[in-house]
C-alpha cells in the first residue's frame, strides 16, 4: 500500500513544478510592458510624444504575438505551471493588447482562471471585461475606465450604475468613488491624504 501511495505521489509533484523558462518568457514581456508605461507617466501620459506613444504600442503588439505564439495549441496557464507572477503577466499582456477580438476570446478563459483561483484576481477580470466592452460599443460594468477630461476624471458611460458598487464587491474592488479618489491622486489632481501610492 505504501509503494502505491508513493507512486501516486510522485506524478502531482513532478506536474506542479513550475515552467521556469515559459514563466521568466511571461515576465519578461511584462517588464518591457511595464517599462515603457512607466515612461509615458514620467513624460505625463497625455503629453506624451508621438514617438513614445508609437513605441508603447510597438511593443504591445510585438507582446501580443509573442503571447499567441505561446498560447497556440493551449487555452491559457495555471498557476502551478507559470506561478501567480506568471499569470499577472499575462494577464497584462492580454490588457495592452491593441487586439480586440483577441482580448474578447481571452475574456472568457480568464473569468475560469479567477473562478478557479489560479491566479487571475476579480478585479483584473473586471478590468478587462469593461475594456472589451467598451471597445465593442457597449457600456461598462465595474467603471474601471475612465478619462481625463478638462483636469477632471470622466467615467465611460457604466451599465446600471446605481448597482456598479455591488458589481464591484463582487470582485473584490473599493467602491468607484474610492476608485474616482484613487485615480484623481494618481494623476495629481487632487490630493487625498487618506490615499498612500507608496
């Protein structure tokens, strides 16, 4: 009994290490994704060159093929083979993607992988839910988009927004007008002391 206990061991082990190389691939390209938008708010994200806005979506794109070449033949990763970090960043990936439709077949894998608890949190779930549908011309769900307009922040028009607060719990967000504050101390508008960035 105890050999069969061992032998049915041995094979979850060796199936829960972590694809060390397919991971350092993922966070690799998240880096790069990072890097460039931490350039675009150093050089203020509206004010930006034309040059750095070409070059952020070079790389979105570039980040875009790299990851369907990774996901082709496969739906999506798990948490045991990329690690929490692994999936982060892909995640992020599929959120600075200028590919719509890839976004919107993503979407559905992604709401399993959160479902699933393999790494993917509510709020990225919510995050690109509202990309996509307002890219397809719909209205948001959580109100996580939004723009600067005339030094103020502007929400996308939200579905239902008297219930977007109740949405929003449900995937384990602040309330938006905690999100509103959030934003308006991200981009120094206005100074909110109970907010630390840090």
């Amino acid at each position: 009994m105890r050999i069969l206990y061992l032998l049915l061991i041995i094979p979850c082990y060796v199936s829960a290490e972590i694809n060390l190389d397919l991971q350092s691939q993922l966070l690799e390209m998240a880096k790069v994704d990072q890097e460039i938008r931490k350039e675009l708010g150093e050089s203020g994200w509206h004010k930006s060159s034309k040059a750095l806005q070409e070059k952020a979506l070079l790389i979105d794109e570039r980040n875009t093929q790299q990851l369907k070449s990774i996901l082709n033949g496969r739906s999506w990763f798990t948490a045991a083979e990329v690690g929490k970090e692994g999936i982060n960043s892909a995640w992020l990936i599929v959120q600075h993607s200028p590919d719509i439709d890839f976004q919107e077949k993503m979407l559905p894998l992604l709401e399993q992988s959160y479902l699933n608890r393999e790494g993917v949190t509510g709020q990225e779930v919510a995050l690109l839910t509202d990309r996509v549908r307002i890219d397809k011309g719909h209205k948001q769900l959580y109100g996580t988009q939004a723009n600067l307009s005339d030094g103020a922040i502007v929400f996308k028009p939200i579905e239902n927004p008297e219930t977007v607060d109740e949405r929003r719990a449900e995937m384990g967000m602040p309330p938006l007008e905690f999100y509103k504050k959030l934003l308006e101390e991200m981009y120094s508008l206005k100074d909110h002391p109970d907010i630390d960035l840090n």
